[in-house]
C-alpha cells in the first residue's frame, strides 16, 4: 500500500535551498552579534560582558564605564555595523546594474568621488562658511561627490561595453580625485591638515549619536527600499529586456539604483572615510555563502555579512597592535584583495 511518505520527495531542492538560507542567515547573525559584544568589551580597558550588559541597561549612568559604553563605544559599534551593511549593499547593486562582478563603490571612483568634495569642505574656507550645516554638511558634500562621479561612469558605460575598459575608467576617476583631493592639502592649513589625513585612513571612530541617527533613518530607508524591489533587481539582472517584459520602468529602475549605490557609498564615506574593498568582496563572499544570486536572499544577507565583516576589521584596526590604530581600510584590503585576485584568475580561465 502506497503512503503519503513515499510520494513525499525526499529531497526537494527548493526546500534545502531554504533550509541552507536560514542556517547562513542564523549564523551570520550569532556572528555579527559575537563580534558587536566584542568590540564593547574588548579595549584599552577591558570589561566582562556582565559589566557590558549592566552598562546598556542603564544609559543615564555616570560612571566610567557608562560613559565608556555609550559616549565611546557602542556609536562606533553601530557605526560600523551600518557601514559594512550599507557598502555592500551599494556593491551588490552595482554589480547587478553593470552585471560585472568586479565593480563596486571604491574600485568605479564613487568612494573617490565623495573623498574629493569632502576634502573641499574640510580643507578650504567652504566648512567654515557653511558651519551651520555640521554634521550634515559631510555627509551632503559625500552623496554629491559620489553622485557627480557615478553621472560620469554612467555616461561612460552608455558608449562603452566592454567591462575591463569601464574598470580602467574607474580607477583613473579615483586617480584624479585623489590628485584633486593632494592638491587641496598642499595648500590647505596645517592645522586642518592632520584631521583630513586621519579621516582618508578610515574609521568608525568619533561618531556621535547624532550621526548614527543619519546612518540609521537615511541609510536604512535606502536598504530597505532596495529589499523591496529586490524582485524587480532578479529581473533585472536577467536583462533590460527581460526586466521590461516583466513590467518594471527601465529608466526610472536605473535610476533608483544608481542613486540608492551613490547615497549609501557616499554616506558611508562623508562620515568615516574611505573604506576600501567591503562593497566589492562582500557580495562575493555572501553569494558563495547563500549558493544563490537571488536578491531577495542576497540584500538581506550581504547586509548582515558586511556588517559582521566591517565589526571584524574594526577590532583587528584597533586591538592589532593596540595602543596604535590601524587604519581600517589596511586591514579591508586583507579581506578584499585576495578576493579580487581571485575573481580575475576565474575570469581569465574561463575564457581560456
């Protein structure tokens, strides 16, 4: 006799897939939050995590260890968190807009972009001017930056298919936004100076709840906006064609993306510096975590490990060779450049 057991298909590829999903998505979780309670503990001065806690159930405290834990290091532990999530987020998109997976917000010049017009606010008289608009004043002059130079390689890509030859314009975008940016601080004051070369080496350092407050309204509106077009993006990603067959506003679709990958790099970038090689490597590493290109999986899940991974680098930043701080975009490099080596080795066997 027949049972429903034995019509039961033992192993559906749909649910595994799913199964395998919220077991990535579980441990990419437990991970990111392992590594957030570190960096509230783990310092010049190290606490348990039963002190850690007590000190986040009582914000009004006064004692050091209040002060420690909500002045100094939890902004820097969601700064960083929001960072890795919102980079990778805004290299997922664009390698889903260009369908080459070697572009992200730092090697296409947008990082570059934000860097320059940052340096111009920070190293002439325009920041003084326009004192009024501090801490929004960065984090403006960052989107405009990374808006003015995605304008550029879109209209760039317009002309030109072939991938290797948009990467090149790229990175000849950032040579020339940093001799812009060198220029500025040959002649910029001295005093200015040594603040503006901290901000090039990348941190999460410094940040104040005011501006986790702009990380959190402005950069999770985008993210989550990006999640719920994450239909239209697995359309896309199939081609303009197809994507337009399926009922989304080619133009205007376009458009979103370029301005959500801009807004995000550029935020990110006006308030802790450049941070190299998170949005390229991130999307990589969540694709081989997930087995999937699908974007529904995939925004969420680059997010979270951007966010794991930014949380790691910090602490290696600035426990490493503690008391020192490294700058935070030596140790992404770490992460990302094998990375992207790799990626080209597989590229270039496949065509052979």
């Amino acid at each position: 006799m027949t049972t429903l057991a034995t019509l039961t298909v033992p192993h559906d590829p749909f649910t595994l897939a799913v199964r395998r999903h919220r077991r990535v998505f579980y441990a990419l979780s437990l991970l990111a939050l392992l590594l957030m309670g570190a960096n509230l503990a783990i310092g010049s001065i190290d606490y348990s995590l039963g002190q850690v806690v007590s000190a986040l159930l009582d914000p009004g405290a006064t004692n050091d260890l209040g002060f420690i834990v909500w002045k100094i290091r939890l902004p820097r532990v969601l700064a960083a968190a929001m960072g890795g999530a919102y980079l990778a987020a805004s290299g997922l998109l664009l390698q889903v807009y260009f369908r080459n997976p070697i572009v992200g917000p730092f090697i296409l010049g947008i990082s570059s972009g934000a860097t320059v017009v940052v340096s111009i606010v920070m190293l002439t008289a325009t920041g003084m001017q326009m004192a009024f608009a501090t801490p929004f004043l960065t984090t403006f002059a960052g989107c405009i930056g990374a808006y003015a130079v995605m304008l550029i390689i879109v209209t760039v890509a317009a002309r030109v298919r072939n991938g290797a030859t948009l990467l090149i314009v790229g990175l000849m975008m950032g040579y020339l936004c940093g001799a812009v940016a060198s220029i500025l601080t040959a002649l910029a004051e001295k005093g200015k100076i040594k603040g503006f070369v901290l901000w090039t080496m990348g941190s999460f350092s410094g940040f104040k709840w005011v501006e986790i407050g702009i990380l959190f309204f402005f950069g999770g509106a985008i993210l989550l906006s990006i999640y719920l077009l994450s239909k239209p993006l697995n359309a896309f990603l199939l081609g303009e064609d197809y994507a337009a067959s399926m009922g989304v506003a080619i133009r205007r679709f376009r458009l979103f993306i370029l301005l959500a990958a801009s807004s995000l790099a550029g935020l990110v970038t006006s308030m802790a510096g450049p941070v190299a090689f998170v949005g390229l490597a991130v999307p990589h590493m969540a694709r081989l975590s997930f087995g999937t290109s699908d974007n529904r999986v995939l925004v969420p899940g680059a997010a979270l490990m951007g966010a794991a991974v930014t949380s790691l680098c910090d602490l290696i930043a600035r426990m490493w060779l503690n008391p020192v701080e490294l700058p935070l975009s030596a140790i992404t490099a770490f992460f990302g450049a094998p990375i992207v080596i790799w990626l080209l080795l597989k590229r270039r066997g496949a065509r052979l």
